[in-house]
C-alpha cells in the first residue's frame, strides 16, 4: 500500500504526506523510542486503500485513532486539541474512527485556529495505533513554556487516560527533573518510572534540538512515548520574514562583549546566515545569536557546552571571563543540557575529517601569511565572472578548496600562537600584583595590524608608502568590515586623501603616542625584573611570547576580513548576473547559490526582508547584557531603559551606579566626557575630551588622535575593544558596562586605565 505504512517501515517519500503527528511517530520509532507500533495514513490514500488496511488489523488489539493534519505539531502551530482523537477502539470500528477524525478537520474550531495561525488547510493524515491501557498518562515540557528555561524536564499526569488531562476532568499531578544532572521531585508513586521518561526526554531533545512538548504513558509498567511536538511559543526565528529573537528561544544570557564590537550595526540576512553557518561548524548553535539583527555571544551555550564536558557549574563561567566579561552583582548564568556526546563526535570529525587539507605545516604557515593576496587575487578573478555556470564553478573549484585549505591553515598556526593570551596576565598577578601585570599586558602589544590604518596615513604623507600599498594593507578594515552588504575602503574611490586630510587637521603625531607607550612598558618591565631578579628572563620569554600572540590575532584578523571580502565580491557577481544588485544580501546564503542555479522562488522573500531590515535599523542599541526574553518593542518605549542590563525575571540584581571596568591601557586622566553610541556622530569629538561609548573596533581608531581618555561599556580583557585602546597609549577603561547610562556628555570626568576605575567629578 503505497500510501499507508507501519512507522518502522515509513520510507521519507511519503513523509510530506502523512502529517506531523505521523512525521513525529516515525521518527520517534527510528530513535527505537517505546512508541507503541502504529501505521501513519497519506493524505493522498483512497477509500480502497483505508478499507484493506482496516481489514488487515490484529483483533487481539484495540486502537487509538488520531488526526495528523499537514500543518499540525510543527514548529510554528501545534493544533493541540483542535482534530479528533478516539482511543480504545475495536477493530470493526476503526474504519468509522477513521472517517471521523478526517471530518474533523472541516469543523469551525480547525477553521477559526487556522485563520488565527495564519495557516491554510493543507490535508489531513491519520494515525492508527495499538492502544496501550494507561495506569499513568501525561505531558511533560523539555523547557519551561513561560521563561524558556531548560534547567528543569517539567511534566504533569492524571492516572488513567491522557484525555482526563486535556480534557480537565481531572487534577493533575506534578513533578520535574534536573535535566543537567539527574534528579526527581514529585509523588512518590511515579519516581520508579521518572528515571526512565528522563532518558526518553533527553534523546528527543538532543535529536530536534528544540525545547519539547511530550505526551507518554506508563502501561504494564512499561513508560511509552506516544507523541512529541516543538514548544511552538518557544520559536526563536522566523526565517522567512527574517523576524529574529534568539531570547524567545530559551532562557540565556546573551552579551554584545566581543561581537559587539565586530557587528555596530544590524547585520543583514545574507550575512546572519553566513555566521550561522560558522555555528555549525564550530558545533554550537547559536552561540552567537541575534535580536533583530543585533548580535549577541550566548554565554549560556559556552558555558553549558563546558558543562557537558565535565566542567562544575561554578568554574564555566571564570573560564570564559576575560572573552564576555564582568556580571552584574547577583547573575548566575542560566545553563541547560548540551549535548556533550555529540559535540565529542563532531569535533573529532572536524579534527579528523576524510577531506582535511593536505599541506604541510610549512605550507600551512605560508598560506596564513599569504591570505591578503590570495583574496585579493580571487577577488580580481570573480569580477571578471558574467555568468552563472562560471560563477559557481569557480566557488566549487577555486573558492572552496582555498577556504578549505586557508581554515585548516588559520587553525593550526592558533593551536600554536594563541595560548599565551589566555594565562600571561593571571601569572604575572600571582607574582606581581594586579596593577603591575596590568601594566605590562597593557603596554606591551607592540605594533599591530588595527593600528596600521592610521600610522600609515603619517607614513603616506612622509613618502614612505604609497596609496596603493595602504590599501594592499588596510584597505578591508572599517566598522562594520565583517558585514557582507557593507562596503570597504578599498571600494570608495578617494578614501586616503580623506582619510589623510582628517589626520592632518588633529595636528597629532600617532608615532609620539606609539613611543611613550614603549617608554611606558620599558619602565614595567624594569620595575618588575627590580623586585623579581630571578624572573628576569622568564619574563622576557614569557612576554615574547605574549606579544606575539597579540600580533599573531590582530594578524589573523586583519587577513581573514579578506575572506568576507571573497565572498562579498562573490555576492555582487551573483546580484549582478541575476539582474538583483545589492538585493542579494536580503537573500540566505544558501538561497543565493538556489539562484545562481536558477530557481527564483527564493526572491519572493525580498520584499518583507527588506522592510524588516529598516525596522531592525530603526532600533536604538539594544543592552549589552541581556537576561531571559527581551521584547525589543517594549524596551523602545521605556523612558528609563538602561543600556548595560535587561533583566526579564524577578531577581536580586545590584546594578551599582559606580563606573568600573576592566583596565584598557594605563594612565590617569581628567576630562570632558563626549558620549556617542554611533559612530556616525564622530564628527562631535573635540580634541582632548574622553570619548565614552559602547564599544570601539578598528573604525573608531581614525578618532583616537582626538581623544585624551576612552571608556567602553562593552569589552574584557581578551576582547579586541581592549587591544584597540591600549595601542596608542591611551589612558582607556573597558567593559564597564554602564559607561553610557550613568556618564552624560561634558560630565567631568578622571579614567584610571590602571584600575579600571572612572570617577565623576561633582
């Protein structure tokens, strides 16, 4: 029977046809989960059919017959309720059981729920079932409907049949399991079974990979699975429209620390799907994560993925602490259950995979020192491109391998190069002190790749470069150089003589800056090998070395916003050849190279896409910490909204009025503060104020001749926001958090960049 078929036997053919409840059944039985043996019925199957599948039933059983509509139990609508369900039916009755639940889906309820779901009638399936007699029926929820929490597998049952539960006829009892670590609170008379429904839980969970709406039953003593849902109120996307909110998918702690100062601005659809392509292959998804376009790092993810790798609960968090910075008194990170197994499974495959690279580690290293002209090269290449059939030959044949080959390259020379960034500091501390370690990490980083847009502007008007070879070296870095649909020097003619002429007018010679900060660190270094004689030269190996992996990331950086380049130039060829222009980036990645191939269905989304864009550019920035679920509208309309800390739940939070941070570069300064959360506003720096805003990224350094101080909200001692204040020498406090809800422009001010302390003078 080509359209009825046992759930062990289903083939994925006839999965479009079946229903959700019948999809849902079949996978569950290939997860060889107790469901208790059934058959899913198409759509499309003939009363001929339905008549000898009837006649076929076992009399040793009774059935339950159940509804499986096209739209129902997916991830946007359940349907919960809305069709017919009969239990306990006798084989001779099962044909008129069938008919029934069919007709219920031209009832008025299935008409009203559709219309206010936004879905169209799309057919309807049956499911037919072995009925299991239930001595305990019930549901149970991966995560918590209300807040999204995932701490807790909660459930309620009714003894007997799961209808008295739907239906209210009876009182439910309560119960819940730690999903982390195994744990049962609830009536004793079900703990012998709870164990067992937490295994279940546990593979549905990890197998959708989305909070879980469960309905099950102990019969015989035996617990079986007889349905499992998405929790359709925790959606977190809708991919269509491109309407984002990642807080709506869960209950995480998200920080703009980092990502925050890569992405200044919403990022557009082609690029929100490219990064998500990056979570994937780094085997977390959505550690970062997005609220309108606005990024965030998904501490709860980073600090569960640990979790799951057998890290305590209390260490996570210091061991990410210098990447997403300081919480607010009183904020414990909300964690759930990761699925550490499979992220095993995937790093070795990433680590050992059968298409890895094969260069040696020599070449390896000439590929990562050779990224900038590789790209630029491609580049060069991919203009030359007029039609589709090349264009995407050349991603397969060209682009790919090379990015293939430049991953595996960047990987390997990090595993070398990167370690002493993550313990330099914290062994200087436990030697010296806190305020000399400081000193030494933040004067030391030499002359790095972020600071080579600006020094070489001086070396351009000295003769000792030309415009053409600043812009082999500098001409990707901007604010927003890693959004795919924003545009970079090296594309706007006459941006030197701009650039030049702005650095002129400062009357500010950015190499002075450069040697007072080696002056600085010579003088840390003799203070430090004065007080521990015998250090002496396991400080200078141990800051060599430290140096040069802030070079080295800088490095790596730099080079690899090429990349993004590559592939933004592979972008505007495909808008230019499929008559779109810039309206590619409004597209998915992967919807792009549907184009290229030739299906325009995926325009369709264009128009709604674009006006989700101006709206989510219409938003003021967004906090930088964000707690639970944030309704970005909501926050828009508070006239006390603060920028550092959103908080949707009740909790005993101190978020002092006091500016401290992380120490950025040392020196003590006192000034006039110039708050400016955008750097569209740059022109209204004077000279000599302290610039204080949410964060600064390689765009911001054209300004920082101007400036006497800097103060960031966002930023931590790892992240490249502290890298970019301390290269100059400028007295800098970052990641304060609050910086631009408590100061106010032309407040006076003093910044200790050695404490990480900023006063208000009164």
């Amino acid at each position: 029977m080509s359209n009825i078929y046992s759930f062990i036997s289903a083939p994925d053919s006839i999965l479009s046809s079946v229903g959700g409840k019948g999809v849902s059944l079949i996978k569950l039985t290939r997860l060889k989960l107790p469901v208790p043996e059934g058959y899913a019925i198409s759509s499309d199957a003939t009363s001929e059919e339905i008549t000898s599948f009837v006649n076929s039933l076992s009399n040793k059983y009774t059935y339950a017959v159940r509804s499986s509509a096209i739209n129902e139990d997916g991830a946007g609508a359940s349907f919960a309720g809305q069709y017919e369900t009969i239990t306990d039916v006798k084989p001779e009755n099962v044909l008129e059981a069938i008919k029934t639940v069919q007709n219920s889906s031209y009832s008025n309820r299935v008409h009203e729920y559709s219309e206010s779901m936004g879905f169209n009638s799309c057919g309807i399936g049956v499911v037919v079932q072995r009925y299991v007699k239930p001595s305990f029926a019930g549901v149970i929820f991966t995560s918590d409907v209300i807040t999204g929490s995932s701490r807790y597998i909660v459930g309620n049952y009714v003894r007997g049949e799961g209808e008295d539960l739907v239906s209210g006829s009876k009182n439910a009892l309560e119960f819940r399991m730690d999903a982390i670590k195994y744990s049962y609170e609830g009536p004793s008379e079900f703990s012998s079974f709870a164990k067992k429904l937490y295994k279940y839980c546990s593979i549905i969970r990890d197998s959708y990979k989305c909070p879980m709406d469960i309905e099950w039953a102990v019969s015989e003593g035996k617990v079986f699975i007889l349905q499992a849902r998405p929790i359709t109120t925790l959606n977190r996307a809708n991919d269509e429209t491109f309407d984002i909110n990642g807080t709506l998918g869960g209950e995480y702690l998200l920080t703009k620390t980092n990502v925050g100062e890569i992405f200044m601005k919403p990022v557009s659809p082609m690029t929100y799907s490219s990064l998500n392509k990056i979570n994937e292959f780094v085997g977390m998804p959505n550690a970062l994560d997005f609220i309108n376009g606005q990024a965030y790092m998904n501490i709860s993810v980073l600090c569960s993925m640990q979790i799951a790798l057998g890290v305590s609960e209390e260490k996570a968090f210091s061991n990410i602490r210098d990447l997403v910075g300081n919480l607010p008194e009183g904020v414990k990170v909300p964690v759930f259950p990761f699925d550490g197994k499979s992220f095993k499974k995937y790093l070795f495959k990433i680590l050992f995979k059968k298409n890895k690279s094969t260069l040696t580690r020599s070449e390896k290293s000439e590929m990562v020192r050779n990224l900038a002209v590789i790209a630029r090269n491609m580049i060069d290449d991919i203009r030359k491109i007029n039609d589709n059939a090349s264009l995407l030959s050349y991603w397969e044949q060209v682009i790919i391998p090379k990015l293939n080959d430049g991953l595996s390259s960047v990987l390997a020379e990090c595993g070398l190069q990167m370690v002493p960034l993550f313990s330099t500091r914290n062994k200087l501390t436990k030697i010296a002190g806190e305020d000399l370690a400081n000193r030494l990490c933040g004067s030391s980083v030499g002359i790095l790749e972020s600071m080579k847009p600006i020094l070489m502007l001086e070396d351009i008007i000295n003769g000792k470069v030309t415009r053409s070879e600043y812009m082999d070296v500098c001409g990707q870095r901007c604010v927003n150089e890693m959004e795919l649909s924003e545009k970079h020097p090296y594309e706007i003619p006459g941006f030197v003589d701009s650039a030049i002429e702005d650095y002129k007018s400062s009357g500010v010679s950015m190499y002075s800056m450069v040697k007072q900060r080696e002056e600085e660190y010579a003088a840390a270094v003799s203070e430090f090998k004065s007080q521990y004689p015998s250090k002496a030269k396991w400080l200078d190996k141990k800051m060599a070395k430290f140096i040069g992996a802030n070079k080295f990331r800088e490095e790596i950086r730099s080079k690899g916003v090429w990349i993004f380049c590559v592939l933004r130039e592979f972008m505007l060829s495909a808008g230019r050849i499929n008559n779109i222009g810039d309206d590619i980036f409004l597209l998915y990645i992967d919807e792009a190279f549907s184009l290229i191939k030739g299906d325009e269905s995926v325009l369709r989304y264009i128009d709604t896409r674009r006006n989700n864009v101006i709206k989510n550019e219409s938003y003021d920035s967004f906090p930088g910490l964000i707690y639970g679920r944030f309704d970005p509208d909501e926050y828009m309309k508070s006239s006390d909204k603060r920028r550092d800390f959103y908080c949707s739940s009740i909790m005993n939070v101190n978020l002092s009025s006091d500016v401290k941070g992380f120490p950025g570069a040392v020196g003590k300064i006192e000034g006039i503060a110039r708050v400016i959360t955008d750097i569209s506003h740059i022109d209204e720096l004077q000279n000599g104020e302290i610039l204080v805003t949410s964060a600064t990224n390689i765009g911001w350094t054209v300004a920082f001749h101007k400036v006497s101080a800097i103060v960031t909200d966002i930023g931590a001692p790892l992240s490249h926001a502290a890298i970019v204040a301390r290269e100059f020498g400028i007295p800098a406090v970052v990641g304060s958090g609050n910086a631009t809800t408590v100061i106010k422009t032309g407040d006076r001010i003093i910044v200790d960049g050695g404490s990480g302390i900023v006063q208000i003078v009164k």
